[in-house]
C-alpha cells in the first residue's frame, strides 16, 4: 500500500469511523475517492487531514468529517439521485458518486465548476455531474431528489429546495446566522409538510444566490 493510500485508509478508520459513522457504503467511498485531488497541489499533502482546506474563490473543502456526517443524516442509498448545493472542488459529489445512483451538483463559481467537472471526468465517474450556475432554486429539471444536501449556510432552508424532495426525502443544510450554525436534517413527510431534526454545530460559508463567471 503507498504512502497516499495508506494516510487515506487512516483517515477514513481514525477521523470517520471512529466518530461513529459505520454504514459501510460511506465507509468504502471514503477508501476509494483520491481527496489528494480535489485540493490545490500545493496543499495535497495536508489532504488527509482533518480539517477544511481553502480551494480558491473564497470557498473550502470541507473536513472529511463533516462530509461523511451530511451523507449518513441524508439516508443516501444506492437506487438515490442526489442534489448538492455548492460543489465547491467536487470532493463531497465524487463521494457520493460512489454510493448513490446518480449525483447533480451545483456551483457558483464558474472556475470552481470547471476544475470540479474536469476531476471528476478524469476519475470516470459518469453517475456526477457538475454544473455551474445558482443553486438556490435548486435543479427543477431533475427533480424531484431522494437527498439534498447543501455545503452552506443558510438563515432558513429555501422552499424551493424543500419542494423538489421526494416524499420521505431528505435535506441536509447548515442554519444559522454568522457563527452560530446548526447542521439539520429536513425530512419531507408529506406534500406539505417536513420535519427538522438538529444534527450538530458546524460552521460554513453562507449560502450566496447567483453565479460567479470566470473572468
């Protein structure tokens, strides 16, 4: 086993599997994506670490954590067609790739989307797509989603969001204002109605309507 895909495997049993999360499909994507890709070359070496990693444009890569806990609290199976809310470097979207039938994820940031789409087509992982644009509306055309989860953060979850779940879906959103963040969970149970469920306090970049052409 090389150097890479050894800190990779420490990683996944030392910073996820220990804080709890056992679903073993979660667990073997984390094994499988090379998140030494999604970061900056300059600071590949500190890919496995844990913690958040700037990517460019203002924007980060979340701790690995974060993300394997955002995919357990979204129930995330393999017949699931999945949204995200901002790609950011397309880490979270390659992960989930690996365990949902199809993923969309959206990014503001034109450059961002690029480079996303760019790994993930170079990983072969035909199931993502990256697209550039407002996630705010989310993805009509695609919907409606068995999970959405948003890597963000918002004062409320956008109704639209809410409504392009299936029944029984689930969306996943950092909420709050400022530093005071609460990971929840919102479970659509019937055509108008949801239910809320705190998951942990995180702290995101706040959730930003429309979109960031290259220059």
């Amino acid at each position: 086993m090389g150097q890479i895909e050894d800190r990779r495997q420490r990683m996944v049993r030392d910073q996820i599997e220990a804080r709890g999360i056992s679903q073993p499909s979660i667990l073997a994507a984390f094994r499988t994506v090379p998140r030494e890709l999604f970061v900056p070359e300059n600071l590949a070496d500190l890919a496995y670490e844990d913690r958040p990693l700037p990517i460019g444009e203002g924007q980060t890569i979340s701790q690995p954590y974060i993300v394997a806990a955002m995919i357990e609290a979204a129930g995330i199976e393999r017949s699931h067609v999945v949204l995200e809310v901002g790609a950011g470097s397309g880490f979270a979207a390659a992960v989930m790739s690996r365990i949902a039938a199809e993923v969309f994820a959206i990014e503001r940031h034109e450059t961002l989307a690029r480079q996303a789409r760019q790994r993930i087509e170079a990983l072969g992982y035909e199931n993502c797509h990256i697209i550039a644009g407002d996630g705010m509306n989310g993805l009509p055309q695609e919907a409606p989603f068995d999970a959405i989860l948003v890597a963000a953060c918002s004062r409320d979850a956008p109704l639209p969001l809410q409504q392009q779940l299936k029944i029984n879906g689930r969306l996943v959103i950092p909420l709050g204002d400022g530093s005071i963040q609460q990971l929840v969970c919102v479970t659509r149970i019937k055509e108008d109605n949801w239910e809320r469920r705190k998951i942990s306090p995180v702290r995101f970049v706040p959730l930003l309507p429309g979109s960031v052409a290259k220059e």
